[in-house]
C-alpha cells in the first residue's frame, strides 16, 4: 500500500440484525487508488502553499502584503 497508507481500508456499515455499526474491509480498487492519489496530491499542494506563505520572509513589493501574494497563489 505504501504511500496509500491513509486511504480508507475500512468501511464502516450498519448490520440489520446488530443494531450498531461494524468495520468491514473493502477492496483497494483502481479508481479508489486514483481517488487517493488525487486526494493527496491536493493536500500536498496546500501544505506547500501553506508553507510558502508562512516561511517567506522576503520583502515583498511596496503595497502588497503577504496574505495578498499567498492568495494569489492559492488561486492559481
């Protein structure tokens, strides 16, 4: 599984004749595998926005402020 390690392995679902809920294993099919890589590709890119715009230091134009230059990016 390697980098799909937080990828949903377990599904709960309600069983009629318990009254409660239950884990049940499910398959780690392509598309939720595709679904996953997508999933973590959009976290990855907000934590390095994220952290783009809390690190920079560099003095940034007269007039424009940082949360300005970091919402652009999000933006884009």
């Amino acid at each position: 599984m390697g980098a799909f390690w937080g990828t949903r392995v377990m599904e709960i679902v309600k069983k009629h004749d318990s009254g409660g809920l239950v884990w049940k294993r499910i398959k780690l099919t392509s598309t939720r595998k595709a679904n996953a890589k997508t999933r973590l590709r959009r976290v990855w890119q907000n934590e390095a926005v994220l952290k783009a715009c809390g690190v920079s230091d560099a003095p940034n134009a007269p007039g424009a402020s940082n949360t300005e230059s970091c919402s652009s990016a999000v933006k884009n």
